[in-house]
C-alpha cells in the first residue's frame, strides 16, 4: 500500500525539469531564428531562379521573346511583343517574405527586367545580369545570388547559376 503513495513527481522535480527545459529553448532560439532566415532566403533565390529558367524556357517553347520582371513582391514572365501579356507569376510572401530582391546591370545599376530570345539567350542592353537575395535586418545571415547570361570562364554562358556569395573559386558553389 505504501508503493502506491509514492508514484509520480514531486513539484520541486517538475519545477527543475521545466527550467532546464526552459533555458535549452532559450540558448536554441537565436540559432533557429538564423536558420529560418536562411531558408527564407534560399526559398527566395530558387523562386527567382525558377522563374528565370520558366522565362527562358518560354522564350524557346513559344519561339518568341519572353521578358522576366522583378517586381517588390515577387516575379512575372510575361511576352516581349505584344508587352505585358502574362504567362506566369510567383510571390515572395510563401516562404520568402523577410528578404529583399535586388537585380543588378552590368554596369551596377538596378535593373528589373530581363529579355530572352527564341533561342533562350539573354538578349543584350540594359538587363539584369545579377540578383542578390539578403535578408537586410539580420547581419549575420548569408547572401545568395542569382547569376544570368554572364560570361564564365571566358566562354558566353546563357544559364542561370544560383551560388552563394561566402564562397569563394574555384569552389562550386562560389559567384565567378
């Protein structure tokens, strides 16, 4: 009968294991937060490399030109002639909606608009030829980009390459 009155926990246990629960949460949470961030912009750089290739993709399948345009939200492709005749959209907010998109010329200028021909192939002027993906509130948190069209290797290269800007070459991963 005496075994049966000392079964459970005292509340000084409990007490304890909810404080040390407690304090593993907070010593965890920073981390967390940098991975959600992370992936929040890892989510926004393949969305827009995605709508790259869909745009390129287009550009050869319709035999047209086909223009990608950044907007603040998200992205369009839409047809080159007659303009503004959309054929696909995607927003930043699912999955992506801490990070700033910002396209870049050659020359350094913003941009936000990019032109693809028949054959796929950037066509040349005042295009995007680089979009960095960040999360500017956060310092620590990395940097992606997404490369169109540039010459790599001293060879014309019309892709898209997504590479991340902590690297550095001859690493894969790194932004020529």
């Amino acid at each position: 009968m005496t075994a049966w009155l000392h079964r459970g926990f005292t509340l000084i246990e409990l007490l304890v294991a909810m404080s040390i629960a407690g304090l593993l949460l907070v010593m965890a949470m920073p981390g967390y937060t940098l991975w959600v961030l992370d992936n929040e912009i890892r989510n926004g750089a393949q969305s827009v490399a995605a709508g790259l290739r869909a745009a390129q993709a287009a550009a050869i399948s319709r035999n047209l030109n086909v223009q990608f345009v950044l907007a603040p939200g998200g992205w369009t492709v839409q047809m080159a002639n007659p303009p503004n005749t959309v054929l696909e959209t995607a927003s930043f907010a699912e999955g992506s909606r801490n990070v700033l998109v910002t396209g870049l010329d050659a020359g350094g200028g913003a941009a936000t608009t990019i032109s693809f021909n028949a054959l796929g192939q950037v066509i040349t002027g005042a295009n995007v030829v680089r979009i960095d993906v960040t999360v500017p509130s956060v310092a620590p948190s990395r940097s992606l980009r997404v490369i169109v069209g540039e010459t790599q290797a001293g060879l014309p290269f019309h892709g898209v390459k997504l590479c991340d800007t902590k690297f550095t070459l001859p690493d894969p991963k790194a932004c020529p």
